[in-house]
C-alpha cells in the first residue's frame, strides 16, 4: 500500500497565507523596492528561525516552503534591479542587489540564532 504524504498540502496552505501577507505588504508600502526589500529580510529572517526551530516535516513545509517561499520574492527583486540599470541608475541597482542579498543572508542567520536560542 502507497503512503500518502500531506506534505503538499501543507506546501500549498503555507503559499497561500505568505501569498495573501505579501499582498499585504505590497498594498501598505507604496515604493516597490522598499516592499521588496521588506519582504525578502523578514522573510529570510523567519526561514532563518523556523529551520532552527525543532519542527518536523510538515510544519517546515508550511512555514518554511510554503510561506516563507510565497512571501519571499527574488524575481520582483531581479526584475526591479534591472530596470534600475537599464533606466540609467546603474549605482543604485548595485547597492539595491548588494544590500538586499547582505540584509537576507544577515536575516536567516540572525533568525537561525533566534530559533536556536528559542528553542
């Protein structure tokens, strides 16, 4: 007999509630870059905590895969990065990429911190 895993389920109930939170961010910050930029940190920041948070499988698929992934945004990242190049602002797309990448990578090992020390 097949086991069936949930595993989806909780990936797809987690997208949908980071999915719903980014709109939420989107429609209360007004300048693109700073929304995106929100988003990818504490994003980064959460992941950071739940994967050193003691959470099995499926609540790492929800929060982690599912919220943390739907919330998160590098493609609105990279297509904002871009257009600032290309519209001649070619210091600012530099210090956009540099400093989102920096504050994410800083946010999941500051949220891995505050999960070890959590839990």
């Amino acid at each position: 007999m097949a086991v069936v895993t949930l595993t989806p389920l909780f990936v797809a109930l987690g997208g949908a509630l980071g999915a719903v939170c980014r709109h939420l961010v989107d429609t209360r910050i007004e300048r693109a870059r700073v929304d995106t930029l929100v988003v990818n940190v504490l994003g980064s920041l959460l992941l950071g905590f739940v994967l050193a948070a003691p959470l099995d499988e499926s609540a790492v698929a929800l929060a982690g895969t599912g919220f943390c992934g739907a919330f998160t945004t590098f493609s609105s990242f990279a297509f904002e990065t871009v257009r600032l190049a290309e519209d001649g602002f070619g210091r600012t797309a530099a210090v956009n990429a540099a400093g989102t990448f920096t504050l994410a990578v800083v946010g999941v090992a500051v949220g891995g911190w505050a999960g070890s020390v959590v839990f």
